[in-house]
C-alpha cells in the first residue's frame, strides 16, 4: 500500500487560502456550465468513433499523497491501461508519453490537443479533491517510485493547470524538470499568481502551444 513520506507533513500555504479556494469554485461553476455545453456532441463523437464508456476515471493521488478518482472524457481505446506496457515510453523519469501512442482514439486526439478532455475535471475541483492550478496528480504507478524529493510537489492540491502545462506542455519530457517547475509554482504562489497562470492556459489552449 502507497504511504506518504514521512519527511512530508505540512502542506503549502496555498491549501488553506480562502482566495483560492474562492477562484476555484467560481471557475468550476464556469467549467461546469461549458461542460453541460459540450458534452452531448462530445459524447457522441467519443461513441461513434470507439466503443465503450463515454467517461474515464482513474485512480491519481493529490494533496500529501491522498487518492481520489480523476474524471475525464475518454480519449483512448476501452482497454488502454492494459497495453501500456506494450507502448514505449519517450519521456524520461516517472512520466509516461508517447506521441504516437497506438491507444489514443481519433477523437481522442482532438480532444487532447484542445483539452476538451480535460472539463470534467472541474467537478474534482468544485468538491475540493483538485484545484484550478496546482500540480500533474500522478497515478499509482508513480508515486510508488518516488523519492523525497518528489513527494514535495504534492503539498499543493493537484491543478487542472499549472507551471507545466503554461512552460511547455506536452513537449516537457523529463520528470525531474516538471518536479522543478512544480516547485517553482510553491514557491511563487500567490492568488494573484493562480490568476495569471489561468490566463496563460487559456493562451496556450486556444494557440495549441505544446500539445499533441
């Protein structure tokens, strides 16, 4: 069973910010309601293009290493967690990528490159597992390798968004340089801070900056 570092006790400041925890429930009422908006089409899209559940959940872990289960659109093939082993992983240290990863569906690329897949996400955030900004959650498959340093990026709440995805997105490929910008993020919070890097996604999102 997964435990958390024991060198790791207190979380960061921000966790206890009534400033950010007010963005994130406006922000995931807004998310919520563009949700309701795309959901059929993306629904059927999903369906049509692949059989299976039009919704993926997959156990991450977030603050100070608690599980929850991460809601998204499905953008892989049914069985996808059972071929991982089969595909090569291109990034280096405890992520997995693949640009051409074989399981990502057609639809599934659309939804990726612009996020889409992302939005049901923000129900996570409106009850408080994750927050607008804030770390990658990592899965089990992780978390169980990390060392103590590592575990220190996970004293924030786990982001829809964050230092990653603003610095370069899916084209950051070592582990190691996503703990630094993870920490970089700690170390520069503000509310204010929160704010800018929304901002910065929407940039990235609507430009396709780093995405594929």
């Amino acid at each position: 069973m997964m435990t958390v570092s024991t060198s790791i006790k207190v979380p960061h400041r921000s966790t206890y910010s009534s400033a950010k925890r007010a963005i994130d429930i406006i922000g995931s009422l807004i998310g919520l309601g563009i949700v309701g908006l795309f959901f059929i089409p993306v629904a059927i899209a999903i369906r049509l293009d692949s059989p299976g559940q039009i919704l993926y959940s997959q156990k991450r872990y977030g603050l100070m290493g608690k599980p929850f289960r991460l809601c998204k659109f499905r953008s892989m093939i049914e069985n996808a967690e059972a071929l991982k082993h089969q595909i090569e992983n291109e990034a280096q240290g405890l992520i997995f990528k693949n640009q051409q990863d074989p399981r990502i569906t057609r639809v599934g690329r659309f939804l990726r490159r612009t996020s889409l897949d992302e939005l049901p996400q923000f129900w996570n955030v409106l009850i408080g597992q994750m927050s607008l900004v804030g770390t990658r959650p990592p899965t089990a498959d992780e978390v169980i390798h990390y060392s103590e340093h590592h575990w220190q990026r996970l004293t924030v709440k786990p982001g829809l968004t964050g230092e990653w995805q603003v610095n370069g997105r899916s084209t950051v490929t070592d582990f190691e340089d996503i703990v630094k910008l993870d920490l970089r993020y700690q170390a520069l919070w503000t509310p204010l801070y929160d704010v800018v890097l929304i901002l910065k996604t929407l940039y990235v999102i609507f430009a396709r900056v780093g995405a594929f």
